[in-house]
C-alpha cells in the first residue's frame, strides 16, 4: 500500500527539513511518497528546495525518477523539484504554488494531481512544522483497516514535552460555538475518552489520514476559509459518512503556529490568525446553524475587549475586523495576506 505525504509550507524551510527528516524513518508502512507545495513564492520554493538538499539536508536533487509517471500535470504549480530522501531513498517532490493558495488549496492542488493513480491508495496529511514518530504511519494505516473506516486521527503532542496530549482529535460544542481538544494537557498514558471515531468530530489537520476511497467519498478538503476551520469541517463529513476512526498509538509531535503565528498564549498570537479564526468561526457556525449567530457574535465581539484587557490592542483589533469580514460575506484569502 502506497501512502502520499502532503504538507502545505509557508516560507518555513527548517521545519520542513525536520519533518522530511523524521519521515525517513518511518517503518511497517509500505511506499511513501512526499509531496510539498510552497505557498510562498520564487524564493521560498529555491530556498525550500535548496535547503532539503543542502550538505547535512535529508535530501539529495533526482533529475529522474520512476514515480514521475505517478504524478499527473498540476495546473495550481509552476514549477516543480524532483528529489529523494538521502537515506531508503525515498520520493520527494517540492511543487510551487502559482499563488499563495492556503491550506486546503495547497492540499487540494497535490491530490488533483495524485489521486488519478490508484498507486496512491492512500493520502497523509501532515503540518510542516512536525516530527511524526516511526509507527505514526503504521499506526493510522492499522486503525482504518481495524475500524473499518477511512479517515483517522493521531495523538497529536507538544514538540517539547511529547509525553503530554495536545489533542487525539476535536469536538464540536454548538452552545459554545467552537471545538475543544479531546484530552489536551494530559499525560499521554492518560485517556479521558474512550477510542473511536464517536469519540470526536474530526482530526487535528495537524496530521489527517484518508484513504482514496474515502476521499472518493466526501470529496477534497474544501478551500474558501483559506486556513481554520477547513479541517473540522472535513472531519465532520467523513464522521457524518461513517468513516472517521481513532488512532491515539499514531504519535506525532507539533511546534504548534511556527508559520502563522497560533501561539498558546493569547497575547502572543499574530493578527492573520486571530482574524482568519474570528471570521472562519463565525463564517463555521453560520453553516451549521445560522440561528447560532446570535449568540455567538455578542460573545465574539467580548473576546476584543478580553484581548484588551492582557494587552493586545492588536488583537482585539484583529477580532473586529475578523466580525467584519464575516459580516461583509468575506472568504478566501484575505487581500492583506501575500
């Protein structure tokens, strides 16, 4: 069984090198491929690309390759570089975007071009700034094929404290009109709900598995949050559909907001992510439930002045204007984003 990797990168070129590096070692599951686009320009895709293959860097540059006649033509990239993995020599293709196409765009632009080959039976989706442990893969593989489902989710950890939960997937609380972590802060060892696909609405898009049936089946990602929100609402189609499992054995450490700025702390956070989260939340809830609004747009514009009151004037700004785009109808990549 052959697996697709998929990250999306912004102008991020050594967190890509670690994940690449980490990917060397995955084992137990089957042909690998990597696919990254670069969402950044030119000179984030010569820079990405010259530093997998730099002295010491997990790749080495491959003029030609077989699995080149397992990648169909990609209208959203200009260009593209063929490498491998310096060691177990392993696929590795770096494609510019034609534009700074987001998260589901960029994930989007690599599975048009994959999905025509049934080599690829599956697709792994994973952010650039992680280190999946060796079994992640395996792991993700073995709890489809066990729960009979087609999309799953893995234990997601802190970078710097792996023996502690980030998330094993997220739950949608209507009332509350946002999604909480399942078993975030706990001990790893730890499990405060039971495995399974009903315990959670949908992965992490930290690091989201789906089989080619399964994509066959609820579709691709969908593009027009730009970034936020598009993983949860992907997870809750393929819940929906029957298909979303578990997998808390499948590891996979995360820096967490490295490109955009998602820091824990609020103070700390970048005004692109308060803004896209403030307007794709809002935009979120409207889908499900338009009746919502009225609630949670009162308790929206309140978190300005909570942003207020630790010293983001920034921030509560940024909120204002994330309720704004909302109001106006607002998708896509904002015009103030590159």
């Amino acid at each position: 069984m052959a697996t697709a990797i998929v990250i999306v990168n912004y102008k991020n070129t050594w967190d890509v090198q670690e994940c690449v590096a980490s990917l060397v070692d995955l084992i137990e599951c089957g042909e690998i491929g990597i696919f990254i686009v670069e969402n950044g320009g030119a000179e984030a895709f010569d820079a990405l690309v010259e530093g997998l293959i730099a002295p010491g860097g997990p790749c080495v540059a491959l003029p030609q390759h077989q699995l080149t006649k397992l990648i169909g033509e990609g209208p959203r990239h200009k260009r593209y570089s063929m490498l491998e993995t310096a060691q177990k020599r392993r696929l590795v293709a770096v494609a510019e975007a034609t534009d700074n196409l987001g998260y589901g765009g960029g994930i989007n632009s690599w599975l048009e071009r994959l999905r025509p080959f049934p080599f690829w039976e599956a697709f792994w989706i994973l952010n650039p700034d992680t280190t999946p442990h060796p079994k992640a893969l395996s792991a993700l593989r073995t709890a489809c094929a066990g729960q009979r489902g087609a999309m799953a989710s893995s234990t997601i950890v802190d970078y710097r404290r792996t023996d502690y939960v980030m998330t094993r997937g997220m739950l949608w609380r209507w009332w509350r009109g946002n999604a909480v972590h399942v078993d975030g802060g706990k001990r790893i060892e730890e499990h405060t709900a039971p495995g399974g696909g009903t315990a959670i609405d949908s992965p992490s898009g930290t690091s989201i598995y789906v089989t080619r049936a399964g994509l066959d089946q609820i579709g691709y990602i969908k593009e027009d949050y730009f970034l936020y929100y598009e993983d949860l609402e992907w997870g809750m189609r393929a819940k929906k559909a029957g298909l979303l499992v578990r997998a808390d054995s499948s590891i996979v450490p995360h820096k967490y907001g490295t490109t955009i700025g998602s820091a824990i702390k609020r103070k700390d956070r970048s005004r692109i992510a308060v803004y896209l989260e403030t307007r794709n939340n809002l935009r979120f809830n409207w889908s499900l439930n338009p009746y919502s609004i009225v609630w949670i747009l009162p308790r929206t514009i309140l978190r300005a002045f909570e942003y207020l009151l630790v010293g983001s004037s920034r921030n509560a700004a940024a909120t204002l204007a994330g309720v704004g785009a909302f109001l106006r109808g607002e998708s896509g990549r904002p015009n103030f984003i590159n």
